[in-house]
C-alpha cells in the first residue's frame, strides 16, 4: 500500500489565463520556461512528457483556457513504477491576473518534498518570470 500525500496550492500571475494555459499546453512554451525539453500532447487522452520525460502522464480534462487535469508522474525512486498521482489547474481571471487554484493528489510519501517544492522552483517562479515582462 502507497502511503500518499496531498497539497493545494493558489497562485496569481500577472498575465491572462489563455497565456497561462498555452505554457503548460504548448510544448515550445513549456520548454521555454521549464529551459527543458517538454512534449506536450493537448488532447484529452494524450501524453506528455517534460525534463527530458523525468516528468509524465496524461491529460484528463482539458477546457481551453479554465482547466487542466493530468495524470502526473516523476522516474525518481520515490515513485513506485506505474503509479500516477493527479494535478488540477483551475485558471480564474482576476483583478491581478489569474488566480491559479492548484491542487496536486495521491503523490508517494517519499516524493512528496521535493514535488512541492518543485512546483515553486520549476513551475511558479520561472512561469511568473516568463509571463509577467
């Protein structure tokens, strides 16, 4: 049995949500601002894969510019082959910009640190640098 861990997470960023939304679905924006190879399929169903696939899943649920959902998994040791845990944006429009309500579930004890810090160091910080010029 995989002990698992959860966090949630909200996030503004000066910038539109459809801008928000294209740098996680498009894979030459994903890379520009992860500075790593990043593969991005953008249909449901599809995969992707980033950090040269030390990161992958699959989309769930795509509404263009309001949500992602994906299957979301890491190579590390911590992740037990086969196993995925779940990330879901929901992109808001807001007064600042948008309001990104994230949540990312059932991610392996083991991983769980540096998975949230990842979020901030790959994913916020570098998004917030990227789209806020």
């Amino acid at each position: 049995m995989i002990k698992k861990k959860s966090f949630e997470q909200e996030i503004i960023i000066k910038s539109s949500p459809h801008e928000i939304y294209e740098a996680f679905m498009d894979s030459k924006k994903h890379s520009k601002f992860t500075e790593s190879k990043a593969k991005v399929n953008r249909e449901i169903g599809g995969s992707f894969s980033i950090f040269e696939g030390s990161l992958s899943g699959k989309n769930v649920e795509l509404i263009q510019d309001k949500k992602i959902v994906q299957t979301w998994r890491g190579d590390g040791e911590n992740w037990p082959k086969g196993y995925y845990s779940t990330i879901t944006l929901v992109l808001e429009s807001v007064d600042q910009g948008t309001l990104i309500k994230f949540t990312h579930i059932d991610i392996p004890e083991g991983a769980y640190k540096s998975v949230k810090e990842g979020w901030d160091t790959y994913y916020w910080e570098p998004l917030k640098e990227m789209l806020e010029k």
